[in-house]
C-alpha cells in the first residue's frame, strides 16, 4: 500500500524534491514559517491529505525563514502561502488560511488517479446504453479507489438520468461532506433537489398544453421549469422560474425564488454573464 509523501524540502534539496519529482506526480510545495498561526492550523490539512491521497501527490514543506531565496524565487510575499507544481513548473496557486475542500479541488485538478480511466469507460459503455457495463466498471473502480467520490457521484448522474431518483439521492446522501460540497457534488444537489420536484409533475405535454390554456399556471410553470434543469435547458430553465416568480412569488413556499438562487450558484463559474443578467431581473422583480 502506498504511504504519504511528505518532505521538508530546503534550497540544497529543492530541484531534486521538488522540481524532478513533479515531473512523475504533483508536489505541493507550502511554504510556511514558525510564527506563521494560519500556517500551524493549516499543516495538520495538508498532511491529513497526504495520508489520504497515499502517494499521488507529494507535499513540501518550506520555512521561509531558513529558506528566504527560495521565498522570493517564487515571489512568496507572505504566508502560508501554496504552489502546486507540475513538470516543473508551477501550475496552480493558494494564498492564506484554506478550507480542506479548497485544497482537495487545487490537487483534484492535477492529480491522475488510477480509477479515472475506469470512470471514462464507464461513461463510454453508459453512452452506448450498456448500463450493466457501466456499473460494473464503477464498481471496479470504488474497490481499486475508494476515497475517490468522483466514482460515486458518477453513479448518482447514471441513476439521475436512467430514472432512479431513490437510488440516486440514497447514495448522494451517503457521501461525506467533502464529496457533497466539491466542484462536482454542489450540481449535483441542485440537480436532485429539481428531480424530486420533477417527479410529482405532470409530463411535459401535459404541461405545455396547461400552460397553452392558462399561461400563468404556477404548478405547470414550477414542474416544467424542474424537466427544462433535467434537461440542462438552464436559461429556459430561468426564464420559467422568473415567469413563476413574477405570477406567484410564494407558490411552493418561495419555490421560484429557492430555485433561482441555486440555478445561479451552479451556474456562476461556467456562465457568469447569463446569471449576471438574469440576477437582475429577479431584483428587478424584488423591489
């Protein structure tokens, strides 16, 4: 079974530790020093992590105080302060006191673990409708990789999209907080938080023709705009639940609002200048 690697690396050291050994795996460099309180609290993340990530990345640590050259090398300016280095080259960057989920998307990013190949097929074999294939290959790749929820959430979106919101939000609620709160659980939740509102509606043509007779039908507007998210129709998707907000602003206890917010949290890194706008006219609407 692979250890952590953990290294306390200074300027005799640091081209072998560092710079060679980031051509193989990412290192994460710290640099640090003794009087440093955010540096005290972060160190015991950092090597939790370590022993998590059991050799798919390694950790160094630099006290800036022995180590002043190296600091301004790499324009450290003050501390903590984090350098993610690959092929010798840094590639990603934190500065101050950093949440374990910050630090676990910083690595996720870089990291090549072996059960990703696994997911790929499996998506490949959920793409050509061989479900069976599928799962059997996520299976494989929880037993080869269990601290690797990317696996799990994976199935989530396979029961998600087959149908199976029961399994899908049993497994989703099992995960740990890390897996829930991550780049990929957050969609995720809003995804299933949709799904449950989709499956007490009605079909969608039965929708459109409700809607066709009385366009202000707020339960139709609220269960189409739930299809329009499961079919990532977002800006349609928006545009539904503003209509629904502007018609009946407390229908499903402020539904349209709730869901508004969440479509826009998802959305903001990938779209910000559609969430911009239609951000504005929710307030537009408030006031």
């Amino acid at each position: 079974m692979s250890q952590a690697l953990i290294a306390d690396v200074n300027a005799d050291n640091f081209q072998q530790v560092v710079i060679e050994n980031s051509h193989q795996i990412p290192v994460l460099v710290d640099f640090w020093a003794p009087w440093c309180g955010p540096c005290k609290s972060v160190m015991p993340i950092l090597e939790k992590l370590a022993e998590e990530y059991a050799g798919l990345f390694l950790l160094a640590k630099i006290n800036i105080d022995d180590n002043a050259d190296l600091a301004d090398q790499y324009a450290v300016r003050s501390v903590p302060s984090f350098k993610l280095f690959k092929q010798g080259q840094v590639v990603s960057e934190l500065t101050g006191g950093q949440t374990e989920s910050a630090f676990r998307e910083l690595l996720d990013a870089q990291i090549e673990r072996p059960s990703d190949a696994l997911r790929a097929q499996a998506q490949q074999a959920f793409s050509a409708g061989q479900m069976d294939q599928a799962l059997a290959l996520l299976a494989q790749a929880a037993e080869l990789d269990p601290l690797n929820h990317k696996v799990h959430l994976d199935l989530v979106q396979m029961y998600l999209q087959t149908g199976h919101l029961d399994k899908a939000t049993n497994l989703f609620n099992k995960l740990p907080d890390e897996a829930k709160n991550s780049a990929e659980g957050k969609p995720m939740s809003v995804m299933l938080s949709f799904a449950e509102i989709m499956q007490t509606a009605d079909d969608v043509h039965t929708l459109q023709k409700k809607l066709a007779e009385n366009p202000n039908d707020a339960a139709s507007l609220y269960g189409l705009a739930s299809i329009l998210v499961m079919h990532r129709e977002f800006e349609k998707a928006i545009q539904t639940l503003l209509k629904l907000f502007s018609v009946d602003r407390h229908y499903a206890e402020g539904g349209a609002q709730k869901g508004l917010i969440k479509l826009f949290d998802m959305l903001a890194d990938q779209a910000p200048e559609l969430v911009k706008a239609y951000r504005r006219k929710l307030q537009s609407l408030l006031y």
